[in-house]
C-alpha cells in the first residue's frame, strides 16, 4: 500500500515538473544552451571589451585558462569553491566526529594480510595514479579535470599503497597537509585582497593563452585543492574504514 | 571596505589550522577557538560602533552580476555579529559543561560561523545554496548524539538533502531561464520568465529554506533533533540555523520574487504570499499548542523554535515594510530568548540527565538563576513590553492590521499562540522554581559533578560559561527591548532597500551600473 | 547523437530503477555506481568534459568506493533489508 | 534533435526513481543510494540546460571571434553541477557515518521512530 503511494506521488512529481518544463514558453526558455553570463565569461569581456579574436597566443586576457569552466571555477566564481572544498572538509571533520566516541571502543580492526598480488602492483599503480593525479591537477587551467579528480586520484593512490604495506595513514600528517592546503586557499584570496583589492582576485600576469604557465593562480589553487582533496579523502576513508584504540600512539 | 570578508575568511582559516593542534582537545584548541570568535565578535561591535553606510564588495574583482558579490549594511553585519556572541556563548558552555569532544567540533562550530555570515551577506543564489549546504553539514555533525540513537539527526539529514536537490533544481531551471545567478539581477529579469518557470523555480527554492526554518509540514526534524542534540547545539540550531534561514529566504523573497507580487493568483484564488502567510500562521498555532502538550524540555524548545519560525514566515509574506522590520525584530529577540532558554536546559540536563522537563523540578531551590534567566527567556520569546520580542511583535501586528481579513486573522492567531507559548513556559519556569520531592532528588544532585561529564579544572569557575554566556545574551535583550530605535533604524533601513524604496539603493545600483550591457543580445556595446 | 544518448539514458534509468528495488543492497550500492557512471558517458556526450572526468572519479569511483568503505564496518545484521 | 526531450526525461524519472526509493522503505542505506540518485538527475538537468546542438566545448583551442555570438555550450552549468558533485561527496560521507552510528545504535539501518524515554547527556 505504502509502495503504490510512494510510485502515485513520485510518478506525479515527475509528470508535473515534465509538463511545465517541457512543453509550451518554458522549454524554449531553458534549453536555449546559452546565457548571457556564459558568453561574457568565454569571450573573457567581463572587465571589458576583448580582443577581437580571442585564441591560442591571446596575450593580456582578463582570465588566462584556455579551459573557460576551469576561469569560471577558480577565477570568476572562486568563491564558490572555497566553499565547496569547506563542505568536503566540513563532511569529513563531521563524519569523524560522528564516529569519534565508537572509536574510543577500541575495537579490533579486522587485519587481514594483502594480498601477494596488490603488495607487488601496489607500487607501480601508485607511481602511475600519482603521476596521472598531478598532471591533471595541474593542466587543470588547459585541459579538463583539475584538481578535484587529481586530488582523488591522489588518495586512491595513496590508500592503496598505505593498504597494501599494511600501513595506516598518519592522521596527524593527513590534518597537517589538509589544514595548510586550506588556509593557503584562504591566503590565496587574501594576497589577492592585499594586491587587487579583492578577495580571492588572481594576481600576477596572466600569461599567454593555452601555454602550460598561463595562469599561475589558477595552477597553485588547483595544486592546493588537489593535495586538499586528497587528505581529505585519505581522511575520509581512514574514518569510515577502520575502528582503532586511540589509547595506542599514532605513528609519527 | 572588504572587511566584512573576515566574517567568512578568518572562521574558515581557523577551522582549517586548528586540526594541526591535534585531534583530542586541549587548553590551547578551546582557546584559539573561542578567541577566534571572539575576536571576531569584538570585529562586529567594533564595526558597529561606527557608522555603517551599506556597500558592497566584490569578490575575485568581478563586477556584480557576473561575479560574486557580498552585500554588507548594519542590519546584516548585527545579524553576524549576534551569531558570533551567540556560538562563543554555545562553544564555551559545551567546553565546561558537555561531554568531551573531539576538536573537529570547535572546528564545525567556526565552519557554521563562516557558513552564517556567507548565507547572511551574499548576494548570489547559488554562492547562498553552496553555505546553505555547509551550514546543513555541520549542524548535522554537531548535533549528531554521541550515545543514544541518531535517529532525529537522520531525518534532519534527510529532509535537508531532499530540499537541498529540490533548492538545487529550483536554481538550476532559474538559471537556465534567466540566465543569471545575482539575486538582484534576477529580480530584473523575473518578469520575463514564462509562468511555469516562475512557479517551479519559486516553490523549489523556497521549500529549500521552509525546512532550514522548520516550517510545518517540513519540522519533522526538529523535535528528536533537538533533543538528541547538547543543548548548546540546540542553540546554535535555534540561534543560527534557522536565523540565516530565515534571513537569506527574506532575500530571496524580497529580490527574486518581488514579496511575491510577481506571481499571479493560484487559480485566482488566493495568492503566493497568502500561501506562505498560511503555512506560517499553522506553523505558529499548531507549534505553539503542540508545547502545551510536550513533555520533554529540548522538544518542547524545538516546538516553540517552531512556532516563532512561523510567525517570521507570516511577517516577512505580509511584505509592507513595518512588518518585514517586525520580522527581523522577532529573528534576532528569538534567537536571544532562545539561547537562554537553552543555556538554563543545557545546565538542567547536565544536572539531571533526562530532558523531561518534569524531571527538572526544584532544581532552581539551589541555583535561583536558573529560574531567573528561564524567565527572562520565556518573557523575550513571548514578548512581555519592553523585551525585543514586544517590538517585533507590535511591528508585525501594525503590519498586519493594514492588510485587512487575512492581517486580522493573523493577529488573533498571534494572540492565541502568544498565550498557549506563555503558558508551556511559565509552567516549566514554575517547575523550576517550586520544592521538589527531596528524598527522590537526593541521588541526582549528588553526581551532579561527576555526570557533567568534563569536569572543569576548578570547583570555583565550574559555572562561569553558563553565567558569562547568560548574562551577555541578558545585556543584549535588554539593550534591545530598552533601546531599540538604533536596531528599528537599521532594520527599517534594510527593508526599503531590499524593496527598492529607496531613491539611491545600494543593492540595485551595484548591477544597474552594467545594465547597458545586457540590452544588447550577447552584443558588446561600445 | 540521439542513439548514442538513447543508449547511454537506458541503463542509467533501468540501474536507478535497480537501485531502488533490488532487496540486495551491496548489488544496489554497485548498481549506483553504474548508474554515475553513465551519467558521466552522458556528460561526455553533452559536451561537459570537466563534468564527465569529476562524475567518473568523484561521482562513480570515490563515492562507490566510500559506500564499500562503510559497509565494511556495518554489522551482519544491518546488511539486509528487514522491512520491505 | 531528441536529445533534449531524452534526455530531460531521463533526468527527471532520475529524480522521481529517488523520490520513490526514499517514500517506499525505511532502510537509511537505501535513503541515502535514493539521494544519491535525485542528486544525479539533477546534475544530468543542469547540464543540459547549458547544451546545444553544435556548440563547442568550451576549452579555447583555436581562434574565434568575439565579436558575434560565442561558439561554445553555456560553460555556467558545468561548473555549478562540478561543485554540485564535490558536496554530493561530502553530505554522502557525512550520511554514511549517520547510517553506521544508526547500526552500533539500533543493530539494524530501519530507521523508524525515535525511542523516548531515555538517557540524554550534554
């Protein structure tokens, strides 16, 4: 009974948003695929007019990511990810603080020796997911990615290997990368307040279009994401996955 | 001019920095905390103290509708700063009374901070959702219990995250319709929306904020919540939570959807902000009779939270200017009134370790403060005259009396609720205050220090978060119920600019100034 | 292009279908990173390269493997549905 | 020229499908694959109001001019749905440390009513 009321509402939910968004004035006002604010930001003429032709080698573009979503996520709408990376950061404090008095139990962790395989490939995916990670990160600015995929590909690496040698990530070498990697973002805008005049504006030159040191700003928050991100799942995964004895001393 | 970026920049910079103290609390993380907000309480009075001409900054160097932008005017910058008096208050009650915590939960605390400030000062929809979103994530985190079942947190969990989809759609069909995420800005372009568009984005994006506020048929959460929750996470729910609620969906309200004018009649009938006004006048009658019939102290706080939601809700759908200052009034007298209801339960509890407030009797025999400051409290929530909940409640009612058969409705149920909210609380006001059973209470009191969990360092200052935070949240319900043309003023001021009453309006002119832009199609204009 | 994304809303309607009504839960949770994982082809289709590698790693890799995580360390008995 | 028309629905039964998970069971693991669906819709939604039909992606590889209209998809959604997944992540997180706590809790993840009656700490 309860289902055949769960499939009447939901079905009609999804009947009524179908029918006011799809048919009718609504539907050729929202898949229109283009606004006002996306044109502004791939042309690059927010601050003002732009070059007439806008390409690879454009010199003294207000934004220098040749990829315009990477200008839109650092650089026009940075703020935005601040907090975004507050909310993973907030999300994974919580969940250990959720856990916190479970963890005081003391239980065992369920130990299991690696595998023969995973401890003689760990390395190699590890050498090949960093590698991967960080250039993603760090073409961020040219090529789609950056520095959220980079960061979690970090950590896969990262867990994998500590998993594979048997090891625990450091929790205070976790919140010791996470904490710098936060307040550099944080500091990040307040070296643009101290020179722009604004919070969180990009500094600096911006470079030639499409070249790998365009956009410097751009590249640094990208790597302090990455690395953020990474600790932050490391994190994430150390809490969610093992039950320790805090009465036993981390490891330094 | 940027200063009020601290607001936001310092709480999170010192979120991110305080894990490196270590994970288990020590005098040094409760300290930085706690002077961290204070500092940043001392930032806000020192502000405040000037004059504030309203003014808006510009984040990353982005001109108005394209970047974002924060808008900053007293009203808002008193709004941080009572959140930031409101937390120290929370923060250090919860060091010196409650369990001990790890530090990721000063941590949350400044994340909250920082969330509040943005949701208050923001002048873009989805920069709003995105501190929204980190305000949930932390309240659910703080107010996860650490024994006992978690099941109030869950259902705050998710109604929160099915109204977060349903706000992040709303914003995602506003988007894709005006092409535009300022809130000012779409404000403009509003009337151009086709009708659909308008309804849908309108509705899903005010349900978002309907349950921040505890709205009825959205409060399910609430009660077992708060109950659940330490009392100083009460406060910062009751305080903060549904404060930045509140004001950011006033925003919203005001600037988008034109206090609701800009939408045609339901079926002809009655009107969006009749609707609103409807489930705001249920909320505060059924919250406020619901008190009358609760047993438990936390959930009967949760309730009346609810029931003064509901009257916000009512005054800022009204929409005329006397009751959307009433409705800033009542924001800020809940939130004190509150905060010390919650402090006197919070050191109930801790004596007593049940939540039924018929467990709490007699305890005022040996500490007359606590029946003092549950008065206090109870007077500024119902709004005895010279308390701020009197002003905000006049305010609205001089609201509502110009608006006719539904302002009319609206008082009398403002006056049942008044006196059924009164009566829940003076009985448990008297509970405190009468003898109890001694020989059955005898036990209790003895392992009144030990239960409390973290013991403070000396005998002697065991109480002084609970008198220092009490007596604060006292200096400021009587500085506003005593002298409250400074807060009229300022409120009154923010209302006519949001509404655009004003000739020079600060939050319009920060767009129009690139309005030559957007009349073209796409086209740059020379 | 409209077959590809015929092709790619198909599995990624019938897995959330899947996810909701299969009483296995480990299944549901793999189901759901199925179900991410074509949102992340149909992303890709639609021209939102960024979108499609963060749905990829984040959405379809980080949050499926958060699921494994945490039901790693559910009780036996949490791990089935009692009530359906 | 279907896409929008599939796809749009695709999106929304993806939001619907998650109404339902959440309305027909009470197990919080199966709540939180139900979000974690609505949150998908959604993202699919977003994207596609910022597509059309032979626009470029819009990374800058070649000239263009910028004095007509510009040649790329609206590149706004893309970047509201990418930070829309990266706080999908941490709620995600958040809500399965809700769901263990639930299991020490209960021994079970139905979660019904709140039990009264007991022992509440500060």
């Amino acid at each position: 009974m309860n289902k055949l009321l769960a499939v009447f509402v939901s079905a009609g939910v999804v009947a009524l948003l179908g029918v006011f968004l799809l048919t009718g004035p609504a539907r050729d006002q929202l898949f229109s695929g283009r606004s006002e604010l996306g044109d502004a930001f791939s042309r690059r003429d927010v601050r003002g007019p732009a070059p007439d032709q806008v390409g690879p080698g454009s010199r003294g573009l207000e934004s220098a990511p040749a990829n315009t979503v990477t200008a839109i996520v650092l650089d026009y709408r940075g703020f935005d990810t601040l907090g975004e990376v507050t909310v993973l950061f907030a999300a994974v404090a919580g969940a250990g603080l959720v856990l916190f008095a479970r963890r005081r139990r003391g239980q065992a962790v369920s130990a299991r020796r690696p595998s023969l395989i995973l401890t003689a490939a760990a390395p190699w995916v590890f050498l090949f997911l960093f590698v991967v990670g960080f250039a993603i990160a760090l073409h961020g600015h040219l090529t789609p990615g950056g520095g959220f995929p980079g960061g979690a590909l970090l950590a896969a690496g990262l867990v994998l290997l500590l998993s594979a040698t048997g090891r625990e990530p450091s929790a205070r070498r976790l919140h010791l990368l996470e904490g710098l990697a936060g307040f550099s973002f944080v500091a990040v805008g307040v070296a643009g307040l101290v020179w722009k005049g604004s919070f969180l504006a990009h500094f600096g030159d911006s470079g030639v279009l499409g070249d790998f040191w365009s956009a410097p700003v751009t590249m640094l928050l990208y790597l302090i994401i990455a690395l953020k991100v990474s600790a932050e799942l490391a994190n994430a995964v150390r809490t969610l996955a093992h039950v320790e004895d805090p009465t036993t001393k981390e490891a330094p | 001019m940027s200063a009020a970026v601290a607001f936001i920049a310092a709480p999170l910079a010192a979120a991110f920095l305080l894990p490196l103290l270590g994970t288990r609390p020590t005098w040094g993380t409760r300290a930085a905390s706690l002077l961290t907000l204070g500092a940043l309480f001392a930032l806000g009075a020192w502000m405040l103290a000037g004059p504030v001409p309203p003014h808006v900054i510009v984040l990353g160097g982005w001109r108005a509708p394209f970047g974002i932008s924060l808008y900053v005017d007293a009203s808002s910058l008193m709004l941080v700063t009572l959140f930031e008096l409101l937390a120290l208050a929370a923060l250090w009650f919860q060091h010196q009374h409650g369990q001990e915590k790890p530090v990721s939960f000063d941590v949350l605390v400044l994340v909250l901070m920082a969330a509040g400030a943005g949701a208050v000062l923001t002048q873009d929809l989805f920069n709003l959702f995105v501190f929204l979103e980190i305000a949930t994530v932390a309240a659910l985190a703080l107010s996860a219990p650490q024994t006992g079942s978690p099941r109030g947190v869950i259902r705050y969990w998710l109604f929160s995250a099915v109204s977060g989809a349903a706000m992040l759609l709303g914003i995602a069909i506003l988007y894709s319709g005006a092409g535009t995420l300022n809130l000012v800005d779409l404000g403009a372009r509003w009337g151009r929306l086709a009708e659909p568009v308008r309804w849908l984005s309108g509705v899903l994006i005010l349900l978002g904020f309907l349950v921040k506020m505890e709205i009825m048929p959205f409060h399910g959460w609430a009660p077992a919540t708060y109950r659940r929750a330490p009392s100083s996470v009460g406060l910062l729910l009751s305080g903060v939570v549904t404060g930045l609620a509140a004001f950011s969906a006033w925003k919203f309200f005001a600037l988008v959807l034109r206090g609701g004018t800009s939408l045609p009649p339901v079926s002809g009938v009655f009107s969006f902000s009749q609707a609103l006004f409807g489930l705001g006048a249920l909320t505060l009658i059924l919250g406020a009779l619901a008190m009358l019939a609760e047993k438990d102290g936390k959930r009967l706080l949760a309730f009346s939270t609810i029931s003064q939601m509901g009257l916000v809700l009512m005054a800022l759908a009204l929409g005329n200017p006397r009751a959307v200052r009433g409705a800033l009034f009542l924001v800020f007298s809940h939130a004190l009134g509150k905060s010390l209801l919650f402090l006197v339960a919070g050191i109930a509890v801790s004596r007593t370790r049940r939540s039924e407030w018929g467990a709490w009797r007699g305890l005022g025999q040996s500490s007359r403060s606590l029946v003092w400051f549950w008065f206090l409290g109870t007077a500024t929530v119902v709004g005895l005259p010279l308390v701020p909940g009197f002003w905000g409640k006049l305010s609205f009612v001089g609201g509502a009396l110009g608006m006719g058969m539904w302002g009319k409705a609206g008082v009398a149920l403002l006056i049942a609720a008044t006196v059924a909210e009164s009566v829940a609380l003076l009985r448990v006001g008297h509970g405190l205050w009468e003898h109890a059973d001694l020989r059955k209470r005898s036990g209790d009191v003895d392992e009144t220090s030990a239960a409390a969990g973290a013991a403070p360092a000396c005998k002697a200052c065991a109480g002084v978060s609970y008198w220092a935070g009490a007596l604060a949240i006292s200096a400021g319900i009587l500085w506003m119920g005593l002298w409250p043309a400074t807060f009229t003023r300022a409120f009154a001021d923010t209302a006519a600019a949001y509404a655009g009453d004003q000739p020079v309006s600060v939050v319009r002119t920060s767009t129009d100034a690139f309005a030559p832009r957007r009349d073209g199609q796409g086209q740059v204009k020379p | 292009m409209t077959a590809l994304v015929l092709l790619v809303c198909i599995p990624l309607v019938v897995g959330a279908v899947a996810v909701v009504t299969v009483r296995d839960l480990l299944s549901a949770i793999l189901i759901e990173g199925v179900v991410s994982l074509s949102a992340a082809v149909l992303f890709l289709l639609l021209g939102a390269l960024d979108v499609a590698i963060t749905q990829a790693v984040v959405g379809c890799g980080l949050t499926t493997a958060v699921f494994l995580y945490s039901w790693r360390r559910l009780p036996e008995k949490a791990r089935e549905v009692t009530h359906e | 020229m279907n896409v929008v028309p599939i796809v749009a629905i695709s999106a929304l039964l993806l939001f619907g499908i998650g109404l339902y998970g959440l309305w027909s069971g009470r197990n919080v693991l199966r709540w939180i694959l139900a979000v974690g669906l609505m949150e998908t819709g959604i993202n699919v939604f977003l994207v596609l109001t910022g597509w059309r039909p032979g626009g470029a992606v819009p990374i800058i590889t070649g000239a263009f001019s910028t004095r007509g209209p510009s040649p790329f998809i609206d590149p706004v959604p893309s970047a509201l749905v990418l930070t829309s997944i990266v706080i999908g992540l941490g709620t995600t997180t958040l809500a399965l440390a809700l769901a263990v706590l639930h299991a020490r809790a209960h021994g079970d993840l139905e979660c019904g009513d709140d039990p009264e009656n007991a022992e509440v700490l500060e």
